[in-house]
C-alpha cells in the first residue's frame, strides 16, 4: 500500500543509460534516498569514478554486486535496469523478500508467455510472476500502479504511441484495424552497448530503418490496444534509428471512424488528459524532441489531412526519460504516496 515515508532505493544495473538516467533522478528526489547501485563491471567503484557528472554529490556511493541479500538489508524500492531475461530472474528474490520492484526492462510488460517467447525468442524465465505485474503506464494505470509491488515500465517507443492512440480508441473516433506508426529515435534507445550499428561513424549523418516488420515493441502496443478493443488486431510499425543522442518522434496515421475534426479529437484529449501533468496537447502545433529532451513530458500534436481523410497524430518524448527512467519515478510516486511530479519537475 502506498506510504507517504521516505522510500530507500537501489538500481540494479545502474551504469546503462537508463540506470544512470535513473541515479541522476534519485538523487535529486525530494523524498527518496539512493542507497545502493550496483553494476558487474564497476563493483568497488565511486559513482563519480564512473560518471563524473555526479562529482558534486556529498554522499558517497560505491558500485556493488547486484547481491540480493545486501539490497534486501538497504532498500525497501528497486529499480531493474537490466536487460530482457536477467530482470524477470532477479525480480522474485526481491518480492519474495518483502521489496517492491521497478522493471525497466521488457520482462514483466507482456501477460503472456507465449507472446513473450514469439517476439523475444526465448521462454519466459518467471512466466508465474507476469499476471502480478502492472504495466507502468500512469496515465492510464494510476491505481493498479499505486498498489503494485511489481510494475512493467513500458518501452520508450510504447509510451510515444499508446499515450496519443488510446483516448481516440476509447471514444471510437478512429478504426482500431487501421493504424500505422512512423517512430524515429535516438541511438540511446539501443541502450550503452557496443555493436557496429552504433558506433559514431555508422550512426552520424545517417539514417535507417530496423526491426521491420515485426520490432519487439510492437506486442505491447497490440496487448494494450486490445484490452481496449477487446478484439484481435495488428498495427503497422516501423522505427528508425537517427543521428541523435536521444529523443523519439512518433506519426501516426489513422482512419477517421466517422466525420472526426480537429475540434473533436481536442476535446477527446482534453477529457482524457486535463489533469495529467506530463502531458502536454499542442493542437496544430508540430512537436519538437528540442522541447522535451531532459523532460517527463511527452508533446502530442494532431493535424486532418482533407486530401486522404486520415488523421494524424504525432508526439515527442524523450526516451530516457518519458519514455524509461523518468516514467519509473512516475511510477515510484504513486507507489509511495508521493505527489506525481516530486523528482521530476
């Protein structure tokens, strides 16, 4: 249940970018305390020693093994930052040891087993824990997420289209059978890795598209658009990899279910999203990764096209935040009690 005292937290995985995204967000929380970070490869390391940005920090944080035991005696929150199939086998020690956990990682998004082993190509390594997990989305979740001891943040490029595409779903203002996406992200999205597609010279001054026709993301888009639908259907995805640290574009084209106008699709966004305070509804005006880099906001923009009848809609996050580690605070502040933006604004 949630508590308003001040909550201890450790990040498991802490030298990725989302994991360092998440350490800068912690120590300038207003109510939780960062009290352990963990990495393989940095164990016995000051965190200024791996990330000098942190120099500042008058607590001292040494990186340690992600030892169960030792993070059950700090914290009573943690955060994975690990990659798919590392998380979901970490996660049950710390349930089963009374800590609420975090999941950054695509692990616990999916409710299904067999969707997990379809588009991650491999079995699900705690398939018992998926019902019990909630998909971290806040605004849409509130309450599941505030009584959760174990929550799904949804992927970066997810929470760039879920957010623009539900409340149109719901009021049945567009065909659920017709829907394409365009997204263009930043290579941090690939996580800090090194593989030839990302190294500067095969990243700058060019882009591409990958994961076509079937990115991983794409099973939990489908899963939480069904659950709106309460039938089967596919969308159309493409993400493309651009010369730029960080951020996400995503276009969506739809097809009106009626004789929808922009004045119509303003008021199903405003019902939907007047009290949320990480989003931000531009109307016509086209959103910018510029304006939400460094943010929890994601900027949704929305234009009909007379010459095809479609409307389209588009939004800007940035990946590390909206879209990874600063949803996870999101997260972390209905969990504990905490106003939404404490940590983030």
């Amino acid at each position: 249940m949630a508590s308003k005292e001040q909550s201890k937290c450790a990040v498991i995985g802490a030298s990725g970018y989302a994991g360092e995204e998440l350490v800068r967000l912690l120590l300038a929380h207003p109510l939780a305390e960062l009290v352990q970070v963990t990495s393989r490869q940095s164990v016995g390391k000051r965190l200024d020693q791996v990330f000098p940005r942190f120099a500042h920090q008058r607590k001292t944080l040494i990186f340690t093994d992600s030892d169960s035991e030792s993070v059950l005696g700090n914290a009573n929150i943690v955060f994975l930052a690990l990659p798919h199939g590392v998380s979901a086998e970490r996660a049950k020690a710390f349930l089963d040891g009374g800590v609420r956990v975090i999941d950054l990682s695509a692990d616990f998004r999916l409710g299904n087993a067999e969707t997990y082993r379809e588009f991650y190509a491999k079995d699900h390594p705690a398939p018992d824990l998926l019902k019990r997990a909630v998909y971290g989305l806040p605004e849409v979740y509130h309450q599941k997420i505030a009584d959760a001891d174990l929550v799904a943040c949804p992927g970066c490029y997810p929470t760039s289209i879920l957010l623009p595409l539900l409340p149109l779903i719901r009021e049945k203002l567009i065909d659920p059978t017709d829907i394409t996406v365009a997204s263009l992200s930043g290579v941090t999205g690939a996580g800090r890795k090194v593989e030839a597609d990302y190294l500067f010279a095969e990243c700058n001054e060019s882009a591409r598209p990958y994961g076509v026709p079937k990115h991983r993301h794409l099973s939990e888009i489908e899963q939480e658009v069904r659950r709106v639908t309460k039938t089967e259907l596919v969308i159309q995805f493409v993400p493309h990899l651009v010369p730029m640290n960080r951020g996400i574009i995503s276009t969506i084209f739809l097809r009106p279910a009626a004789d929808v106008d922009e004045k119509e699709t303003e008021a199903v966004y405003n019902d939907a999203y007047r009290t949320e305070p990480f989003v931000r509804l531009l109307g016509s005006r086209l959103p910018d990764t510029k304006n939400v880099i460094g943010t929890n906001f994601i900027d949704i923009s929305w234009k009909l096209d007379p010459r095809t009848g479609r409307l389209i809609v588009m939004s800007a996050i940035d990946n590390l935040v909206k879209g990874t580690s600063g949803q996870a605070i999101q997260c972390l502040n209905l969990m504990c009690g905490y106003p939404e933006t404490a940590g983030l604004l």
